[in-house]
C-alpha cells in the first residue's frame, strides 16, 4: 500500500479517534447525571411506595442502562479505532518508502 494512503487513512483514523474520544467524555458526564436521577427515583420510589413512583424509577433506570450500553459500545469503538491507528503506524514503520 502507499505511504500516502497509508498517511490518509492514518489521518482519518486519528481524526475519528479524537471525536470518540470528545463523545465519551461527553457522555460520561451525562451519564453521572443520568445515574445520579436514576438513583434519587429509586430511593423516591422505596419511600413512596406508590405505583407513580416506582414506573419513574423504572424509566429512569432503562435510561441509565441504555446510556451504559452505548458507553460501553463507544469504548469498543475506541478500542478498535486504537488498533486500527497502531496497525497503520505499524505498516508506516515496516515499510517507510
């Protein structure tokens, strides 16, 4: 493969590197939020003990586990996105002409 498209792709791959990065960071301060609610419902819905209250837990709960499935699939993300930077540097190393 050329340098050059190596460097290209290098350069995307960084590129998409960074803006995960910038969205975990993002969605790891909502997710303090998120979890923070889902827990102040829960404790609403132990004292309560209403129907009312316990559906809002429920929701809140759903919530913060959506929002942890797609932080853990946006680490994957990053992971692969990792890999993908060191194999290209890899070949840049390898095979420098």
């Amino acid at each position: 493969m050329p340098r050059t498209t190596i460097e290209r792709r290098l350069s995307e791959a960084h590129d998409r590197l960074v803006r995960a990065r910038a969205e975990l960071a993002v969605l790891d301060e909502q997710l303090l939020v998120v979890n923070e609610i889902a827990d102040d419902t829960r404790m609403e819905a132990l004292v309560a003990e209403t129907p009312l209250a316990t559906k809002e837990y429920d929701e809140a709960h759903r919530h913060a586990t959506v929002m942890q499935q797609n932080r853990a699939a946006l680490v994957d993300q990053i992971a692969a996105l990792e890999r993908r930077q060191n194999e290209l540097l890899d070949r840049l190393v390898v095979d420098p002409g």
